[in-house]
C-alpha cells in the first residue's frame, strides 16, 4: 500500500512542482504516457542517478526511500522513548 501512495505522491509531486511541472497536460493535451516514460527515464539516464539534484524527478529513490520507511524497525525506538 506504501508504494501506492509513493507513486500518487511522486505523480502529483511532478506535476505540480514550480520546477518541473505539467507533465500530463502538454499544449492543451493529456498525455499521461509522459509521466510513465519520467518514471522509466533513470533506467537509461546515467545522470538521473549521478547528479542529487535530480533525485526528486527520479521514481527508484522515490521507492527505495519508501522501502527504507516501510522496513524500518520503530519499535526499538518506541520502546526507549519509554513506550510499552
């Protein structure tokens, strides 16, 4: 489910950055196959990976960071800030 909400988040996040922004709505038209061919972009760009400013625009950081959270153990963290 995490990674539903990573890919709606991601969507929006491209579409309404003040950077990127418009992807799906290009002259007038919807073009949504635009979106899927950013998310695909890192698989054949060498400097999606190499330069950090572009890690917002690419979708593997988007889900190795939510994995990162998915999998990450809180409870060691809940139990010495003195939880049950």
């Amino acid at each position: 489910m995490i990674y539903i909400y990573t890919t709606i988040g991601y969507i929006l996040y491209i579409e309404f950055s003040p950077t990127m922004g418009n992807i799906w709505l290009r002259s007038g038209y919807f073009v949504p196959s635009n979106i899927i061919r950013l998310m695909l972009q890192p698989l054949y760009d060498i400097k999606m990976w190499i330069y950090t400013s572009m890690w917002p625009i690419n979708y593997f950081i988007w889900l190795g960071l939510a994995s990162a959270v998915k999998y990450l153990d809180l409870s060691y963290f809940y139990q010495i800030s003195g939880g049950v």
